[in-house]
C-alpha cells in the first residue's frame, strides 16, 4: 500500500512538544494502535522533540523542529524528529546510562541521557543521524493482525 505523509515544522520551544506528542497520538489512534502503544509513541516523540528542545539550539532563539509521520496502513508508523542544531555523541550518553554499580561514583554520574535508550526501548526501531544536526527516525509496526490470525486457530470444542 502506499504511505501517506504528514509533515510539521515545530518551534524548538518546550510549549510544542506537546503539539508533536498531539499529532502523532491522533495519527496512531486513526491507524488502529493499541491504547499501550500509543503511549509509547507519544513518550518516545516526546523525548526525541525534548532532545532537540534542550540540547540542538544551545543560546540561540530561533531553532526548529521537524515532525514526519510516514503512514504504512496496516503495517507501521515511521516517525522522523530533526533539527538542524548541535550534534552529540551518543556513544558518550550510553556510556553515561549504563547500569550503576558498586563500582560507580555518585558524583561522577551524570543527569539525563536515559532518553535516547527510552526511545529505544518503547520504539520497534531506532537510527541516529548526527549530520547537519540530529534526525531520530523510529518506527513503530502494528501487531493487530496477531490476534486475528491466532483467533482462527484456536478451536472452541473440548479436545478428547
């Protein structure tokens, strides 16, 4: 089937991750995603707009976002967050996530970084491109048909 395309360009300002977390939670709910699933949508978007909010436009007041939402009908939401500010290194945020141990300091261990392995982790799938900025693309499959395929299966008369 061919996808449809949705494309927004956002204020890098915290008052409009709000607006992505909105536009992709009525994308998700139209397709058909389940209600856990668009949570994890929305938090993954969130956290991936946040990124940008925080860290891409460092001093400077006029950054921007883009949202992409690539519609696949009964078979994925591909959502796509660039800006065109500072890049990071994401070797060093996981570096900086990793599990603690006795063997860490407290004071060496470093607020934030846990939103990259968020997305990661609530997403089917995850790249990184740190060119002229960072874009996050994530994909999201849907999973509907499982229970109708299984359904058929499952037979309703006692078994001897």
């Amino acid at each position: 089937m061919k996808n449809e395309q949705l494309e927004m360009m956002l204020p890098a300002k915290p008052e409009y991750v709000a607006i992505a977390r909105l536009t992709v939670s009525g994308v998700a709910n139209r397709m058909g995603y389940t209600y856990d699933d668009i949570e994890d949508i929305k938090i993954a978007v969130s956290e991936a707009c946040a990124n940008a909010v925080q860290h891409a436009y460092e001093g400077e007041k006029d950054g921007s976002m883009a949202l992409t939402c690539n519609v696949y009908p009964d078979d994925r939401l591909e959502i796509i967050v660039k800006d065109n500010g500072v890049t990071f290194d994401k070797d060093s945020v996981k570096r900086q996530s990793e599990p603690i141990t006795d063997a860490h300091d407290l004071d060496s261990l470093h607020e934030g970084g846990l939103g990259i392995l968020m997305i990661e982790a609530l997403m089917d799938q995850v790249t990184i491109e740190k060119a002229n900025g960072v874009t996050v693309h994530m994909t999201k499959y849907m999973n509907r048909d499982e229970v109708g395929q299984s359904a058929s299966k499952v037979s309703t008369t006692p078994s001897q």
